[in-house]
C-alpha cells in the first residue's frame, strides 16, 4: 500500500498599492504595523520559513522550512512586494521551492496563480490569457523553473480556462470535491457507460434557498481589516467542506446526494482541442477541520486526521490531501505554522505515510479516471461565482440586512471601461508595438524588472519601428493603463459586503489610474464620465457612503499623483533635511536648482527639479518654493514649467525670507504660483509623519528635555528618598524627561554593557518612582536593539562582543520582567549557526581560542534564547 500525503497552501493578499505611488500607504487598522501586508508577513509568511518545534521544556529544539514540504502557491503580487520589503522572507520561499525539487523527485513545491486574482471564467478570452501569462512568466522570472501547476483564484473554473492551461503547458490544478461533475474510466470514451456515474447533483445550487450564516463562530478582527479575513466554503454531500478564509462567519448549505468524488487519486480532463490536464479535487472535510475545527490546536490530533482520510480497504496508492488559505497557518490560527511544522515531521519520520506534492505524485500515479467538471463553480460561493457579479445572497455574514445588489453595476462599469480602453489600447498601439496584445502579455517581463536593460529587450522584441523617446514613453502609458485595467479585476472588490469597503475602493483606484492614462492617450475626455454614469448605480449599505460615483470623487480622485505634487513633497522634505536626489515612491526626484535658507525657526526651500516616471519614464520640469514659518506652519507652491521655458521670479521670494520677512515671501508664493499652493496638510500621509518626526528632531523639545532630566532626577531622588510627594508638575516633568532619555538610549546603534547598564537604572527608578511607561512601545524599542546587536553578531565572524552585547540585552530584558517577542533574535541566531557555527566549531577542534570563545558566548545566547542545543 503506497499513502501519500499533501498539504496545499494558497498565500495571497490583494494587491493594496496606491496604483499612483506603488506602494501600501498606512493602514491602521494594522497596527502597530505599518500595514496588513507587514502584519501577515509578520505572523505567517516569515514564521513558515523557519518553523519552530518545541522539546519536551518548550525550549526550540529545531526549526523547519515548511514551504519545502508543503504544496503551495503565491499570488504574484504579494511575492513582488516580499521581494522589495522582506527579502530575507522572499529567500526563503524560492529556497524551500529549490530543496522541494530535491525532495520530491524533481518536482518543485510551489504552483503558479493566475496574475491578480481575477475570476477567470467572467474574464474576455483575452485577459484570461494574458492573466495566466502574467502569472506564467512571473514564477518563472522568480523560481528559475516552469510551473507544473497552477492555483485559480477562488478555484473559479470553466472549460475555456482548463484548456488555456494545458495550452500554456501547465499539467493540473486543484479543485474543490463539489466541482467534480462525472467520472470515467480513463480508457472509456464516450461519456455514458457502464463506468460512468453522477456525482453529487448541485446544479440547481442557484435557485435553491440559502439557509443562512453557519453557527460557527469565529474571532473576527475589526471591520478596517475585511481584506485580510475572508471566508471561503464549500459544500459536497450536504456537508460545509471547506472553509477557506478562517473569520467570516458565513457558509450556506444545500441538500445534496451522498456521492462524492474519491479525491484520493488524479484525474484527467480532455478538452475538444485534444488536450488534456490533470486534476485534484481536495479533501474538503479535512480542510474544513484545519479552518474552523481548531486542527491546528494539537499537531497530533492533525496529523491523525490526515491519516484517517486513508481508506483500509482500497490497495491503490491514495493521496490525502488537503488545500486552505496559507494565512491559516499563523494569521488566522496563531502558532499555526507550528502544529503543521509538528505534522510534518511527524509524517516524515513514522512510516505510516509519505509527504509528496501533486508533481510528484502525478508522475507516479498518472491519471486512471477522466473527469467532468461544474463549469462556472468555485470554492467561496454557493450559487457558482454570483458573488462576483450580482447579489446572490453570499456575504460575510457580519452585517445582517445588507444587500448586494452594487456586485452587478460595478462589474457592468468595468466591463465597459475595459472594453473602451481595449479599443483604445489597440488603436494606439498598433502604430507603435507590432502586436499589441502579444506585447501586452509580454510586458510582464518589465513589470518585473524595471531596469533600462529589461526595458530595452521588451522594445527590441516589440517596438513596430524604432521609437523615439516620446513614443516608448506613450507606448509605456498605453501598457500601464492596461495593467491597471487588469489589476481592478482582483476579485476581493466583490467578495465581501459593501462597496465602500477597502477592497472595493483598492480596485476603484485602479479603475481611476486605467482611466486617467485612457483620458489623456485619447485626448477626448469620454471615458471617466461615461464610466462613472454606470458606477452611480452601484450604491452602499450605508447612507452616508452614497453611491459609486461619490466614492470615486471622494477616495480616488484624492489619491492621485503627479510630477508636480510629487515635487511638492520634495520641497518640503528639504525643508526639514538635505535635499538630495531620490526615490520618492514610484518617482524619481533629480534637483536642478535648490536653494535653502534659514531665518530665526523658519526655513525656506525654494527651486526647480526634473521629476520622472518609474513606470512610464515621462519627464517633467518643476519649479517649486515653500516656507516654513516660525510657529511651524508650512507653504508652498509648485507648477510643472512649459517646455523651454527657464524657472525664473523665485529670486525675489528668496531675498525677501533671507530679509526676515516670512510674511512678504509667503505673499509673493501665493502670486508666483496662483491656485498651485500646497501645505503640509496636502502630502500623504506617511509623507506628514516623516515630516513630523523631522521638525521633532529639528525642535528643541529633544535638548530640553535632556536639560529637564538633569535638573529634575536629583531633585526627584532627594523627595523620594525622603518619602515626600513631589508636585504634580515635577512628576510629569520628570516623567517626560526619563521616558525622553530611556528612548533615546533603546535607539542607539550599538547597545553595549554600558548602555544595558543605563537602561536598567532607567527602568529601576521609573519602577522606584511609580513612572507608567508605554510598555508596547518598550518592548518595541528594547526587541530592536537586540536585533541591531544580533545583527551584528551575524556580520561579525571573529569577534564574541556583539554576541555578547545581545546576551547583555537580552538578560536585561528578562532581568526587569519585560516580555520580549524575540523571535526575529532567535531567527538571526539560527542563521549564524547556519553561516558561522560550522566554521567555528571547525577551528575550535583545531586549537583556536577565539573560536572556542565565540562558541561559548554563542552557547551562553541560544541558552538565553530557549533554544536547545544539543548539537552545539
């Protein structure tokens, strides 16, 4: 008997870049970090690449790659973020795909997704095509391989998307156990025989009544972070199979046969075209369990479940297998990744099963059945894929009454501004790009690489003659509104319960930039308010929200960027610090002409800078001037200059703040640039907290502070020490003061024994002296500089002092009850066992007395670390 198992894992987050800036701006419901993006990575992407398994003290005993084990994929836009934000994370996948290969036979672990997470059966057959292109050409821009398989998004299937794949040369898919129509055996074939048998008849799930939300309750965050908390469900045999998003409280039901399919063995589909493709249905009621059925509470319990999905009695070779949202694993079941760390050992270690992935398993066991599918059926919506495009009654189940009736006008108004742009775009194109669509499907290469080079290979393959650099700039637009006309496809827009929810407006935004580049390429204006005719229809839940329409003017328009309110936010940056060529998000800022003065607390910044495009390489002159008064207020003004003409009139601006009058200057701001005046109140927000924390450094406050403290400390002690009570004043003086000096010295660069010391006499005399401290905020501070100190212990191979400053660090922490987080510190003393223990051990045995030092302070930190050390 050959029993196989596979645990398949989907990580995805919806791309929630402002598609002006091309980056994630502040969300707070993330807190405290910057975004959900950081968060999840943070609790589930991170912690599956080095997965801890506990001894019998709960001390680390080992840790495990667990995307090497498992089946899994990646929605191409989140890699790209890793890829730029945490590319220690990023690593770590492709290197778990790269020993999944080793592992299994030569068959990579992880399957590509369809671009951005589009339903594909209500694309046109041309963004099904580029959508499964995209997600093609960027797995193997990432994983150096082609992809064996590929994730649907939603597992929304139909024929024409089955058949694409096979053309594209994927060999299979996952499916949900209820999409499965009718099995044959593989050597029959005509459709009805003798070996042919219907499976579980949901066809009449649309006019079947719903029966409501499940009883199951689940911890569901607050209503700002929906688009990271979703529920998907499934249903075969009358049963909840797959409950796919862990805190939605919403699976629907319906009667059903008690056949199902056997979801233990691969089938084949073939299409009228003469392909065919290979597909898994996954175990739903295991599935289920891991998501609501709290599986992953005991890694014992899991494993056993996946054993009992073997049946005794089929000698076959059977697949148990199961596929849920990877963020179950740490997101939405904290420790999570270490239940399945547990399983997966344990499965590798006992000898009752083998760990495969659907490769692997494919090449071994090919297909003996050929199957038929429920076209137009996914594994999140009980009425096919309504959910996507009109009220069919499934929602999330947390706000009750609500319709969604705006599902359907919203899909109507991108359906038409898609078709309007595709006219457009291949219009346009055909002057300048060969093949526009093939060009199109091709541009995934740049999107991926924006480097000149990448740049030049697209327009050397594509470019219908040579272009100028006028026309690859209008070439590049023409691609990006077609990128954005993709990207407002992502189908979290219709998944959940409002239009005004985050996920909605995310896709809006698209629609917004798609349809800005559409304007100005046709130079007709009749694109935005036609669109806009038809978003009306769509309206919200809640009044006050109104309709389609008033939320684009109220949350798309405020988002948009351009050459000069980019140059805004370089203008008040160099008030507050050197102004330098730089990135400023998806622009790049050269300065031609600055000029900075100062006068009493105001400042002046005032000039003219070349502003370019990261993804269209349009260039633009702007000339700028801001002041900053003395009580902190700052404006500004900037105006994109007419080609050829020179900036001219900033001089007298200048020569009237250097003169000491602000007030003159700022006059002569508001007649140079008219209506172009910004504030501080006009740059985003991220940019306002920048500038924030600048003036705070810039102030005074930081000095006075430190005065405060060594005025106000001995005066303290003395009233304390004479059990007197100090006026309300000194306290909270005092109470600043220290709360200023202990920050300041958790931030230093290079915590040592002196400054443990002087923490630790900081923390004693707030504890004496009964000073409430920000304790989060603490440990935040503390955590880093034993990071900063790790850090540099992983850079460091001959020395022991910055090991043991981390020793230092982290023994204060557990010397005044702080509770650290030290994951990150445990994480960086596994990789300096990976890198540098080997090497020391090695001269250690030779004789060398440094390395037998390093080896001992290395020993005395994975101790302070809980980390068993039995091989050290």
């Amino acid at each position: 008997m050959e029993n196989y198992i596979c645990i398949h894992a989907h990580f995805y987050q919806p791309p929630r870049e402002n598609p002006w800036l091309e980056t994630i701006e502040r969300q707070e419901s993330a807190r405290p970090w910057h975004n959900w993006n950081e968060r999840i990575t943070a609790e589930c992407y991170r912690p599956n690449s080095i997965a801890r398994i506990l001894d019998a003290r709960g001390r680390i005993d080992r840790v495990l790659n667990n995307y090497s084990r498992i089946s899994f994929n990646f929605g191409p836009t989140l890699l790209g973020w890793l890829e730029a934000n945490d590319p220690w994370t990023y690593r770590r996948i492709l290197a778990a795909d790269r020993e999944s290969v080793e592992r299994f036979s030569g068959h990579g672990s992880a399957l590509a997704q369809a671009y951005n997470h589009a339903i594909l059966p209500l694309c046109n057959r041309r963004d099904k095509w580029t959508q499964l292109v995209w997600g093609i050409r960027d797995f193997t821009h990432r994983f150096g391989r082609q992809p064996e398989g590929m994730w649907l998004p939603e597992t929304a299937v139909d024929l024409e998307t089955l058949d694409m794949m096979a053309e594209l040369g994927l060999k299979f898919a996952i499916l949900a156990p209820h999409q499965a129509a009718r099995v044959h055996r593989r050597h029959d074939h005509t459709r009805h025989n003798l070996d042919t048998h219907l499976l579980q008849d949901t066809q009449g799930m649309d006019s079947h009544p719903l029966q409501g939300p499940s009883e199951l309750d689940t911890q569901r965050p607050d209503s700002q972070n929906r688009d990271t908390h979703r529920t998907n469900f499934q249903e075969a045999s009358g049963q909840k199979l797959d409950t796919h998003r862990a805190d939605v409280r919403e699976m629907d039901t319906h009667q059903t046969n008690d056949q199902q399919v056997d979801t233990r063995r691969a089938y084949e589909i073939r299409f009228p075209s003469g392909r065919t493709l290979a597909l898994f249905f996954y175990n739903g009621p295991i599935s289920l369990a891991v998501g609501f059925q709290h599986l992953l509470n005991d890694g014992n319990t899991f494993v056993n479940r996946l054993l009992s999905g073997f049946s005794r009695e089929d000698k076959n070779p059977q697949l148990v297998h199961l596929a849920v949202d990877g963020e179950t694993f740490g997101h939405h079941h904290r420790f999570g990744e270490m239940a399945l760390a547990y399983a997966l050992d344990a499965i590798e270690t006992g000898r009752k099963a083998r760990l495969t992935n659907y490769g692997e398993f494919l090449e071994r066991h090919p297909p003996t059945h050929r199957v038929d599918i429920r076209e137009n059926t996914s594994w999140s919506c009980a009425h096919g894929i309504g959910r996507w495009k009109e009220n069919c009654s499934c929602h999330t189940g947390a706000n009750p009454g609500w319709q969604q009736h705006w599902r359907a006008p919203l899909r109507e108004a991108l359906d038409w501004l898609r078709n309007r742009l595709g006219k457009l775009y291949a219009r346009e194109a055909s002057s300048l790009l060969r093949e526009p669509w093939a060009a199109r499907d091709s541009y995934i290469d740049v999107i991926v690489d924006r480097t000149p080079e990448s740049l030049q290979r697209f327009f050397q393959q594509h470019q219908a003659h040579p272009l100028d650099q006028e026309k690859m700039i209008r070439s590049l637009k023409l691609l990006e509104m077609q990128r954005h006309a993709l990207l407002m496809y992502t189908s979290c827009g219709w998944f959940f319960d409002d239009l005004a929810g985050i996920e909605t407006l995310q896709i809006l935004q698209y629609a917004g930039r798609a349809t800005e580049l559409g304007e100005e390429l046709s130079e007709s204006g009749d694109i935005e308010e036609p669109f806009l005719e038809i978003l009306e229809k769509a309206k919200s839940n809640r009044p006050e929200m109104g309709n389609g329409r008033d939320l684009y003017e109220k949350f798309v328009k405020p988002a948009r960027m351009n050459h000069v309110r980019a140059a805004t936010h370089f203008a008040v940056r160099s008030l507050v610090a050197e102004g330098r060529g730089e990135d400023f998000y998806a622009y790049t800022i050269e300065p031609r002409d600055l000029r900075t003065a100062s006068s009493g607390r105001g400042r002046l910044s005032a000039g003219h800078c070349r502003v370019i495009s990261k993804s269209t390489l349009e260039t633009g002159e702007v000339e700028f001037a801001a002041v900053m008064t003395g009580d902190l207020a700052i404006k500004g003004g900037a105006r994109l200059l007419p080609k050829g003409e020179a900036p001219e009139g900033l001089d007298a601006i200048v020569h009237a703040f250097e003169e000491g009058n602000s007030s003159h200057a700022l006059e002569l701001v508001s007649t140079r640039f008219g209506q172009e005046i910004f504030s501080i109140e006009s740059l985003i927000p991220d940019e306002q907290r920048r500038i924030v924390h600048a003036l705070t450094k810039f102030s005074r406050i930081e000095r006075l502070l430190g005065e405060a403290w060594e005025e106000a400390a001995p005066l303290y002690r003395l009233i304390s020490n004479l059990r007197m009570e100090p006026s309300d004043q000194l306290r909270d003086l005092t109470a600043a003061a220290l709360r200023s000096r202990l920050e300041r010295t958790l931030s230093m660069a290079e915590p040592g024994p002196d400054t443990t010391e002087a923490i630790s006499w900081l923390l004693r005399q707030a504890a004496a002296w009964n000073i409430d401290l920000d304790r989060e905020r603490l440990e935040r501070l503390l955590r880093e500089s034993i990071e900063r100190a790790a850090r540099s212990a992983l850079l460091d191979t001959r020395g022991t002092e910055a090991l043991k400053r981390t020793l230092s660090a982290v023994s204060l922490a557990t010397e005044v009850a702080i509770n650290l987080d030290l994951y990150s510190v445990q994480n960086i003393f596994f990789e300096i066992g990976e890198s540098i223990y080997p090497i020391m051990k090695v001269a250690s045995e030779q004789g060398n007395e440094t390395a037998s030092a390093w080896l001992a302070a290395y020993r005395k930190l994975g101790e302070a670390l809980s980390i068993n050390l039995r091989d050290c």
